[in-house]
C-alpha cells in the first residue's frame, strides 16, 4: 500500500489532508515539527512527502534539500504546501528539489489529482520484454529503476528518472515541454513548464560530462529537448 507523509503545522489542514488520503486508500503518517518530520521520512522511507515550507524547528525547504542529498532518500517525491505564491517562491521550491508546488488555499480534488499525478510512473509502453535502455557508457534499467554511467551508478529521483526514460526512449527526438509534461507528471495542467526546466537542469548535472556544455540532452530553442546519447 502506498504511504503518504504528512508533514504541515496547521493541525485543521493536516486533519482534512490525512483523512481525505485515508479515505482513498493511502497509508498516512503525519508530523507538524520539520524535525520530527525528517526523522520519520528517514525511519519510515514513504512514496511521496507532502510538505510544508513553513515548520517549527525546520524549514520545508531545508528538509527537501537535506531528502535530496540523503542517497537513501533522494528517490522519493515531494509535494510542497505553502502560502506564498510568488514565482520567486515556486523557483525556489523548485530548486530545492520539489517534484510539484501546490499555493494554500486549494481544493481537496486538486491536491489529490496532483498526489495522484506525481506518484503515477509513466509505463514501458512499446519496450516489450526488454527492460534497460543503453546509449554509450549510459545504462538505465526499468526493472530495477537504477542508472549507470560506466561502472557509477547516478542517483536520481522518481521525476529525474522518468524524464530521463521518455528522453531515452525518443533519442533523437525533439520533445516538446508540455509532451514532457504529460508523459512524465500526468497531469499538464497542475504542473508549471519550468518544472521541466529545472529537472533537466539536475539530469545535466548528473549524466553530463560537462553540464555547461551537454552532449547529451540538447536544448531546442522555443520548443523542447532532444536526447542524442
């Protein structure tokens, strides 16, 4: 069963979250202090964190660097809640490592469509029995959702390895962001363009040689991305 974690101050919001997750069919653990939070994400290990950015003892944005640094953790998404609504604030979510940005006030049918959305995995349509995807010293494995560069393996996060699975699979392709968007978040609607961005950016950091000059995932002026290997 999939294990949502919880970690808001505002006791009247956590409620409604944690019973409207319950009520779908989700296992959910719940905090209202950042520290207590981290120490639970790390004991517990959940499939998706839905946080707060503003906590008691700890910053929601200090926790989602500190989960994206932690190679036993990096994997897991995160969902940020917050009151700012700023496009400074959602650049900064972003780059803290956040998967998606929800603003406060929201409609529970949103914030479910979106928990929905960024734990959806996209499916291995039209790879058959095979289960990795190789192109030079990159290796990336399906099955195993595991990426290596030569012998290294890179540690990506659930988003970083989708978005590298749909370039892959279309190498050579031009992708355009809001076919990303719909391949790998879902739900196109929800989710900012700049998402993309952002996510390729750390992709380039990861697999690049030299991520200020890639030779891997090029950048097409006004349209998109194109994976040449």
């Amino acid at each position: 069963m999939t294990t949502i974690m919880l970690i808001e101050d505002d006791k009247m919001l956590l409620k409604n979250l944690d019973d409207k997750l319950t009520k779908e069919g989700f296992t959910v653990s719940t905090a209202s202090d950042g520290e207590i939070g981290l120490k639970k994400i790390r004991e517990e290990a959940p499939d998706l964190i839905v946080l707060d950015i503003m906590l008691p003892t700890l910053d929601g944005l200090s926790i989602c660097r500190m989960v994206r640094h932690d190679p036993s953790t990096a994997h897991i998404p995160i969902i940020m809640l917050t009151a700012r609504g700023t496009e400074v604030d959602k650049i900064v979510g972003l780059e803290s490592g956040a998967d998606d940005y929800i603003v406060k006030p929201f409609g529970l049918g949103e914030f479910l469509a979106r928990v929905r959305a960024v734990l959806r995995r996209p499916a291995a349509h039209g790879m058959g029995k095979q289960n990795e995807i190789i192109s030079d010293n990159l290796r990336l494995n399906l099955t195993s959702r595991r990426v290596f560069k030569g012998e290294e393996e890179i540690k990506l996060s659930n988003k970083e390895f989708d978005l590298l699975t749909e370039l892959m699979r279309n190498k050579n392709a031009v992708l355009s962001r809001d076919l990303i968007l719909t391949k790998v978040w879902g739900y196109d609607y929800f989710v900012d363009k700049r998402t993309v961005d952002v996510h390729i950016r750390w992709l380039r950091e990861k697999i690049e040689d030299d991520p200020s000059n890639p030779k891997r995932i090029m950048t097409v002026r006004g349209v998109g991305y194109r994976f040449e290997g």
